[in-house]
C-alpha cells in the first residue's frame, strides 16, 4: 500500500505536523515486536505505537476475535438496547481494577474518556446536591487528550494557545518536573510530596465547595515520562477527600501493565474516584476508551435522588462489538502471557540500560518505571525541542527504530513482550544517536 504521490495535497488526514515540515514516516504493516514501513525497513517499536500496543503487534488471538466478532455481529445499537459483550467486558475489567473501582462506561477514545469523566463528575455533585461543584483542577504540563474538556484541563501550552477562550473555571497545579532534573537516580523521585500541597492553595483560592474535581496523569507521559514523588498521589488523595473532591486517574498510558500491575493506581496504591484508560484496552486493535467509575459513585447514579440519572450521555460506539471483542481477547492475552508481571520481572533490566546513557553528550536526566522510560536532553539554544526531534528523527531513518519524542524528552514504552536483546538494542541505537547529534 502506497500513499498517493502529491500527500501534501490532502489535508492531513491525523495530524497537523506542519511544525517539523516532515512528511510522516509510513508504516505498512506490524508484527510482535516489529513494524516494516512502505520502503520494507524492519523496525523495532520502542512505543508500542503510541503506547498502545502493549501484547505487541496483530496477535492471532486479538485478530481472530475481531474477524469473527465483525462476521457475527457488527454493531448493536447502544441506547435502549445493545449487545452483551460490553457487560461481559465491563466484568472481566472489574476483574483486575482496583478494589471500589468496579463499573465501567465505555467511550472511543482516551479525550472521550476524559471529556465523560468530567460529566459524570459534574452529574454526581449535582445528583447530591451539590451542583454549585463546577470547577476542575488539572497540571502544567499534563495531557487529558484533545477534546474541550480535556485541552482545557490539560496542560501544554501549545495544545491550547490557538483554541481559547477554553472550558471556564479550570486551574493547574504546578508540575513535579523541575524537582526532578538531574537527579540521574532511579526509581520514584524521593522529594516532593510537599508539591501537592499546591493543591491546598489552588483550593483556598477557589472555595473548595466549587470544585468537582481533580485530573492527574500518574505518570505524565506526554510531559516526558513525569514520575510522581514517593507519597505525592497519596496526599493529593488525601486532600480531595478532606474537600469532598472527586480525585480522577488518566491511565489511558498507565494502564494495562505498562507499570507492572494492571493500573498505577494498584502500583502506587492511591485509588481514584474515576481512571479514564484507552489504548492498551484493545491493545491499540480497535478504537476503545473506558471510564472506570468509583462503587459510591455509581452508587449516586442508580439509586440518588429522583433527577440524579436523567442526564444524557453516551456514544454511537460507545462498547462497540468489535471493539469488545478486542478487549476481551486483549485481556486473554496479558492474563495469559503474564505480561503485567513480565513488566516487574524486566524492570530492573530495563532500569540498567536506561541509566546507562548517563554521561551520555546532553543527557540531562533518565527516568524509568515498570516498562517506561524517559532520556531528557538539553535543549539546543533558542531551539527547544530540535534536539530530541533529531534523535527521533535518526533513530527512526538510521536505527531502524521507532521511538517517541516530545520536547527534548525521548520517551520510551515499548510492548511488554520484549526481549532482552531488543531493550539492549534500543539502548544501543539511541546512544549511539544521541553521540551523532550535536
Ligand atoms: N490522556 C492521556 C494521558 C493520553 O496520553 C492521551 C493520548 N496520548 C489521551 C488522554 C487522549 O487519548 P486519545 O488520543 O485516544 O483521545
């Protein structure tokens, strides 16, 4: 499969990239470990896609159950009637999520995801009582995907700057990040926690009686692979709950074993109300996101007061069949390949050769965690982002080897069925790219 010859005579049908004048790599097709691009290039993904893929690529199992799912049923209605495989999948989720996190809505995507986190908020306070609770706090620097809800509450500049005025009364916490530069010592960044006492500020500033609630990337992953101080996510839990604030988790990259357990919440040990998740899902098969939804909140919904579910929300899609079927042969796998626990087992490997780039020319800090990991470089004078780009960029066309960047930060998540050799070969590569760039 070719792309026509004239691309740029289309409107870029995924992204605008008009930032680097790079006209998308393409791919043709994925195979475990492996993709091979249009010219035949074998390429080793370093990303599980965009940390997607975490069982690795067109596994049998996940591809026959979308072929007979999409043979059997193709789509069933959602409202008012519907298929019962997203019942089934919402039971097997409720399986491995954390204990009082057990009911699930089902979106497309991770923003749908965020964006039906923020209304089922909304519809809990006001289920309550309580609707005069309007206002959301997110992070600097945090992702919660491109919907308007979740580019409101996120927190990259550039995500936002062309697309205000944004959702009203949402303000950021100050991120982790600067605390944690050049600490080049692996595992969880052991100062900090006193950062989420900014949470205690933003809240005196805006009553806490007006805010419903709180969005937090465990880990941020398009801020650079950001780790959460040891005790940071527990303190922010432990506010929300003073203030009666809802605390929500996006796992759409944290989820599904990338950090060892099936959800960072287990892995830190701080449950949310509401985790929005996505990709890993469906193991990047089939578009899916879900909501995992707290026992008391759903609780609210089904048996508040009178008024309490006559709220609408829902998609065409949403717990599409095939996309059931996706998940649940996804689930099948991770169960039945051990792959959460594969991601302890090759953490300590992992974590060596991550930090074995220290010394490394512009490597200003490494950050690892279960299967993820970050390289940060400095940044070229009055170019941010040039720098990492390059690598990136060489990687990719000289290294035959798929990685993601975003700044200066090449960020690292490859699927969980990784070998040895291939982590020593990532690392490889990317020194000796990183050596090449000035
Ligand atoms: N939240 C987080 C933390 C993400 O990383 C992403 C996507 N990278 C999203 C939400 C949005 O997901 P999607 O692109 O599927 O809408």
């Amino acid at each position: 499969l070719q792309a026509p010859a004239s691309m740029e005579a289309f409107w870029m049908p995924f992204t605008a990239n008009r930032q680097f004048k790079a006209r998308p790599r393409l791919l043709a097709s994925a195979q475990g470990m492996y993709y091979r691009d249009v010219e035949g290039r074998q390429i080793l993904d370093g990303a599980a896609g965009l940390w997607c893929c975490n069982a690795g690529h067109a596994r049998e199992r996940i591809v026959g159950a979308i072929q007979q799912q999409a043979a059997t049923l193709d789509f069933a209605p959602t409202f008012q009637m519907g298929s019962p495989l997203p019942f089934v999948l919402a039971e097997r989720l409720a399986e491995i999520a954390p204990p009082g996190l057990q009911h699930v809505f089902f979106t497309n995507s991770g923003s749908e995801a965020v964006d039906s986190a923020m209304k089922i908020a909304l519809a809990y306070h006001r289920a309550r009582g309580e609707g005069q609770r309007t206002k959301f706090i997110g992070r600097e620097k945090a992702y919660h995907g491109v919907g308007f809800g979740g580019m409101s509450i996120g927190g990259l500049p550039n995500n936002r700057k062309w697309f205000g005025p944004l959702l009203a009364g949402v303000d950021h916490l100050r991120h982790t990040l600067d605390l944690q530069r050049n600490a080049f010592t692996p595992g969880l960044p052991k100062h900090g926690v006193e950062l989420a006492e900014d949470l205690e500020r933003l809240i005196a500033l805006h009553d806490a009686s007006t805010i419903a609630a709180v969005f937090v990337e465990p880990i941020s992953g398009s801020a650079g692979v950001v780790l959460p101080p040891e005790g940071y996510l527990q303190r922010l839990r432990e506010i929300c709950d003073r203030h009666g604030i809802l605390l929500v988790f996006d796992e759409v990259i944290t989820g599904f074993g990338r950090v060892g357990k099936a959800f960072a919440a287990q892995r830190f040990g701080v449950t949310p109300d509401l985790m929005t998740t996505a990709k890993g899902l469906t193991n990047g098969s089939v578009p899916m996101g879900a909501v995992f939804v707290a026992d008391a909140v759903h609780e609210t919904f089904m048996h508040g007061p009178p008024g309490a579910i006559e709220f609408f929300h829902g998609y065409t899609y949403s717990g599409h069949p095939l996309a059931c079927a996706a998940a649940l042969a996804t689930l099948d796998t991770y169960a039945e390949e051990q792959l959460f626990e594969r991601a302890i087992e090759l953490a300590g490997h992992w974590e060596r050769a991550i930090q074995s780039l220290k010394g490394a020319p512009n490597v200003i800090d490494l950050r690892n965690f279960g299967l993820i990991g970050a390289i940060e470089l400095a940044p070229r004078e009055g170019a941010p982002g040039a720098r990492g780009y390059e690598v990136f960029e060489r990687a990719f066309h000289e290294g035959d080897l798929l990685v993601r960047v975003t700044g200066d930060t090449i960020a690292l998540s490859p699927p969980l069925i990784i070998e040895p050799a291939q982590i020593e070969r990532i690392v490889n590569v990317l020194g000796e790219t990183i050596r090449k760039v000035e």
